[in-house]
C-alpha cells in the first residue's frame, strides 16, 4: 500500500516537473520570437521591392525576394548630393577601427602590465585616473578635442578619428588588462627578473602569450564600442572620411520623395554586420580562452 | 676562505614599516643558511633583498667579494626558486629550463647539453615535452630546480620551496635537496617557517622574528642552547618545556624548585650551573624528561608526576602535565606504563638543561 501511494506521488510530481519545464520553454520561445521580431522585420523588408513594401504587409514574406535594395544601399544610395551607397564609409570604418582597435588593446596590455607587476610611485594614482576617464562622458570632451585635433594637425583625417578612439579607449582597455595580470603571480616576474629577462621580454615571453582570453574580450570590446561610434565619427569628421554610422544615418535622414525602407534595412544591415562578424568568430575563441585558463591550474 | 654572502648591517623599510633591522650574516662557500621564523617575521623580505628583487634601505649585500648592494637579480649571478614554482605557464618544460640561457644568447649547442645534464640529474627526461599545467605538485617543483641549477650559480636561493606539497612529498623532496647540496658543493640559503626543515637541511640557520636576528648557529647549537626564550620555543617539535622555576645556591651546585598546583614542590639539584638569579625559567626538552628505567645518566633525578593526558606518537609517547603552571611535555618510551589521572615516576635529566630569565627571556647559562 505505501509503496503505491509513494510511486503514485512520485510519478505526480513528475509530471509537474514536466509541465512546468514546458511552461518554461514555452515562455522563453514567446521572448525570443519577441525579440528576433525587428530583425526579422529588417531582413523581409531589405528583400522587398518599394511596391510590395507600400502595399504589403510588414510581418509578411516577401513574395518576390529582390537583392536591388541591398545593391543601392551598399553602392547607390545617397547622402545629400553624392549617391555611392554605404560602401566607401564600410571601409572608412574598417580603416578606422581595426588600427584602433589594435593600438588601444596592445597599449592597453602594456599598462596593465606595468600598473600590475611595476608597481612605482603614484602607480595607483595614474591608474585611477585613468579608471575615471572610462566614466566621462564623450560629450564633455568634444570640443577640447576639437581643438586638439586642430593643433595636431589631424582635424577630419581618419588618422585623427584612430587617434581618438584610441584614447577614449584606453581607460577600459588597461581596466581589462590590468585585472587580469593581477591575477598573475608576481614570483613569476620575479623567477624571469632572476633569469635575466628586462622589463619587455617578460611581457612578450611570459605575459602576452597568456593574455589570449583577455585580449579577445577588449577586442570585441573595442570593436564593438568603435564601430558603433556615432559621436566622435560625426563630429571629427569631415566628407570622405565619415564612417558608416554616420553614413548610415545620413542616407536614411536625407532622402527626399519617396522613404526607401528596403535600402535603409539592407543599408543598417549592412553596418551591423561587421560586429555580428566578431562576436560570432571572436566568441568562440572567447569561450575556448576561458576553458583554456581554467585547467590551467 | 672569503665568505660567499656577507650581509652588513642591513636594513629594510617600506615608509615608515621597518621590516628588517641591522642584519649580519655571513656564511662560506658550500654552507646550507636556513632563515627560519614565524610568518612576517621578514625572512622572505631578506632573501628578495639578496635576490636584488627587492631594494634595501641601508647596509650592504656582499655575493663572493664583489658588491651585490645595486646590482640587479640577472648580474648577482643566482638562482631562486619559489614557493609557487613560478614556472612560465606557456612554455614546455624544456624552455623553462632553457629561458635564461636564451635570454643571456647561450648557443643552441651549450643549451642543448646543459638540458640534458639537468633533466637527466633530476630525472625529468619524459616530461620536457610537456606544460607545467600538465605536471603534478612535485614534478613542478622539480622543474624549478632544474631551472635553478642548469644557471650553475654562486649562490642558489629557495623561498619555502617544498611548502606547497603534501607531506611525504615534502620529506622525499626534503632528502633530495640535501643530497643535492651534498652533492653538488653548493651554497644555498633556504627560508621556511617549518622548524624540522631547518633543523634536516641545514649547515647553519638563522632564526628571525619581527625583522631581527635572534640567533645565528649550527642546528645543534640552536637545538641545544637557545639564546632566548623565543628560539626556545621555536625550534623543536613538541616545543621545549619552558617552566618558572626558583633556584638557590646549595651544596654541590644549584636546588631548582618547581610549584605544582597539588603536593609538595619538585626539587632538582643542576650540579653544573651555579649562581643563578633566585626566579629562572627552566628550559628542560620533552626527551629530557623520561621513563627513570631508560635513563642511566647520572644528572638525572627521578620525581613523582601527575599525569594529564597521554598521546601516543608511534615511536613514542607523549605525557602531558602541569608543572610550575604549565603544560609540560615528556617524551616517554612508546610501551610505557604512564596514564592519564595517575602518578608517574619521571626521570629529569639536567645535563642539557638551559635557564632563561623571566624578565628579559635571555639564557643565563
């Protein structure tokens, strides 16, 4: 008798658990359609024509797929008077964020190396300073680095936009590093110091090979932050050096007549599509630099 | 023969932290220094300042001759290896090795041999291949040597090497670096908070609290006759019995008397020391105070004890009790009759006896 009563209870409260983990799965499929909504939106609309869009309906398929509004918005579309699609600010943004981002994350390595393990007077005051410079807002500075772009002589210049983002990227940049390398122990400097190595053959030899995980997460940091950037890139920039936020919005602001829905979705798919890129491949290796550190041991 | 490390007059502070205060030690080639003390006490803070990996505040540090005080670690012509083992995480154990050989641009030729001199001395062949993540504690920990001795150094320095390994691990590895200072002729300074260590490895120790020097000497000397209170307690494990005692001049030598909570005072006669101050603190080692059978050495008397609490140790057993109003620890024989709660017959033996003052914890004898 209490055997069944007990399996009967049992099986009960099995099949509660199973009603519940559906309920659960259920809910969590309802955000993520809610969430996928607007990309799928972007995504039918950009393989839409005009007409289908203007009488259609706007969750619906398309019913005639159509590359035309991805063509005009990668190399037609136009800002103001000039009509070269996206395609020359795609690439004033790669010039712009890939030297970027690999100078603020090599100088930022270098900084949290030394605030980490070559502790001198005042180590933690600059490094407090430069904590506090992650926390300033990009607006307040605008105009002191206008005139200090102006003074370099790199006003408008691609080479003046990489010199910005690598500042205002720094702060976070020897943040990431440093918190890492602190976590190193400091007999290993020492045991190198011992074995003859100086202040940059210890951090080629010993740091840098270990810092694979951290510097794919400044990486996508970085690139992240830098490619999105709309502030500084329509502020320091003059035409032909703008990048393709600013493009982006320019094409989708400045048109006149008819509103091309299609080529804005495909032209801010398009703009997008770099950062999906990194997180997709970079992510990876993040997830296997994590693993890599932890049986490390 | 001209000392291999002399260290004059020394000082160490961070502000206004003074962590060592006016050290002199000095020792000879092939000498094993052991720096032994309680955690904090600055022995670590020393051995980084011979390393040169720490700056020192005063004084200076001498390395065979030559003036070591503002040279840096690479040019001091040393070897250290740490209580982490330290080892480059991303690199083989064959480069780890072969780092500082690398980094000073020895030849492949020479760096080859000296791989293969090493590995095959500390027997590490199969692992060179390998990371130090894939390598147990004690493997590690052979790597470090290696790393160390393949420099060929004037001086090799451990900062608590072997604190890191379980405790068979650590006496294996214990025997082996004293076998391979024997073997090898080499100087060496050893810091460990663990007294037995100091006691197996060393030629000379130098047992340190608060940043001070409180006595330089042979394991023997140490054991035998400690300066202070402090390296009586120390050194030795169980501790030395420290017990307030009253002495008075009698006939043949000293009467040493020792309060007991119950029943009349213990009286012993030391024939050897004389004029003692009247209060003393009697410092009698565990194996001093023994079964009377096993002891037919003539300094030692036999005395009633009560008996707290007996702990068998294997090879021998413990008996505790309360003597002048302490704990006091003898050493007896592993089959014997003592127990718990009831009286004993002990044997002290004063031959190697030592006497501090209360108020200043110096040796008077």
């Amino acid at each position: 008798m209490t055997d069944i009563s007990m399996t009967s209870a049992q099986s009960q409260s099995q099949t509660g658990k199973i009603v519940l983990r559906w309920l659960l799965y259920i809910a969590l499929g309802l955000f993520a359609l809610f969430y996928l909504m607007p990309l799928f939106v972007m995504i039918t609309t950009s393989l839409k024509s005009l007409d289908e869009i203007r009488t259609g309906d706007l969750i619906a398929l398309p019913r005639e797929v159509t590359f035309d509004a991805w063509r005009t918005a990668w190399s037609g579309a136009c800002t103001g008077i000039q009509c070269e699609g996206v395609r020359p600010y795609f690439w004033n943004s790669i010039l712009i964020a890939i030297p970027a981002v690999a100078i603020s994350t090599l100088l930022g390595a270098m900084n949290g190396y030394v605030v980490a393990h070559w502790r001198f007077r005042g180590a933690n005051i600059i490094f407090s300073l430069m904590l506090f410079g992650c926390f300033i807002p990009f607006q307040v500075v605008l105009l002191p680095m206008a005139r200090t772009l102006g003074i370099m002589g790199i006003a408008g210049t691609i080479p003046g936009l990489i010199f910005v983002h690598v500042i205002y990227g720094l702060g976070f940049t020897t943040l990431f590093f440093r918190n890492y390398y602190v976590t190193i122990p400091s007999e290993l400097t020492k045991a190198a110091k011992v074995d003859g190595a100086g202040f940059f053959r210890i951090f080629w030899s010993i740091f840098l090979p270990l810092s694979l995980p951290i510097i794919v997460v400044t990486v996508i940091w970085q690139f992240t932050q830098i490619w999105n950037d709309f502030l500084f890139g329509v502020s320091f920039s003059q035409a032909g050096t703008q990048p393709v936020t600013v493009a982006l919005n320019n094409i989708v602001n400045s048109t006149t007549g008819v509103k091309e829905y299609n080529v804005d979705m495909a032209a801010a798919i398009i703009a997008a599509l770099p950062t999906l890129f990194v997180y997709v491949v970079a992510g990876k290796y993040f997830i296997r630099g994590l693993t890599a550190g932890s049986v490390k041991g | 023969m001209s000392p291999i490390l002399e260290i004059k007059n020394l000082y160490k502070s961070y502000g206004t932290t003074e962590i060592l205060k006016d050290i002199n030690v000095s020792i000879e080639p092939g000498d094993f220094l052991v720096l032994v003390g309680p955690s904090g006490c600055g022995k670590s803070t020393l051995l980084n300042c011979i390393a040169g990996l720490e700056p020192i505040t005063g004084g200076s540090v001498n390395i065979d001759g030559k003036d070591m005080t503002h040279v840096s670690p690479k040019d001091r012509d040393i070897a250290m290896v740490f209580q982490s083992y330290a080892l480059y995480p991303t690199m083989s154990v064959a480069k780890n090795i072969t780092f500082g050989m690398k980094v000073r641009g020895v030849d492949q030729a020479t760096q080859d041999k000296k791989l293969a001199q090493v590995a095959a001395q500390l027997q590490i062949e199969p692992l060179l291949n390998r990371r130090p993540g894939q390598l147990s504690g004690g493997q590690r920990q052979r790597v470090a040597m290696g790393r160390a001795l393949v420099r060929d150094p004037k001086l090799f320095l451990f900062d608590e090497p072997l604190s890191n390994l379980d405790a068979k691990l650590r006496v294996e590895m214990r025997s082996e670096i004293k076998s391979l200072h024997h073997n090898l002729g080499a100087s060496m300074v050893y810091v460990t908070h663990d007294q037995i260590e100091a006691m197996t490895l060393a030629t000379k120790i130098v047992v340190m609290k608060g940043g001070v020097i409180q006595q330089i000497g042979s394991p023997a000397e140490i054991y035998n006759r400690p300066a202070n209170l402090f390296v009586a307690d120390f050194m030795g494990s169980p501790a030395m019995n420290l017990i307030p005692a009253k002495a008075h001049s009698a006939d043949g030598g000293t009467r040493i008397e020792i309060t007991r909570k119950s029943g009349e005072p213990i009286v012993l006669t030391d024939t050897k020391n004389r004029d003692l101050p009247e209060d003393v603190i009697l410092g009698v080692r565990p194996e001093d105070i023994a079964d009377p059978d096993l002891r037919g050495a003539e300094a030692a008397q036999a005395a009633e004890c009560l008996i707290d609490m007996v702990e068998p140790a294997g090879a021998d057993t413990f008996a505790v009790m309360q003597l002048g109003g302490k704990h006091v620890t003898a050493r007896l024989h592993a089959e014997t009759t003592a127990k718990p709660g009831q009286p004993k017959r002990l044997s002290f033996d004063l031959g190697k006896v030592s006497y501090f003052a209360p108020e200043t914890g110096l040796r008077l004898n």
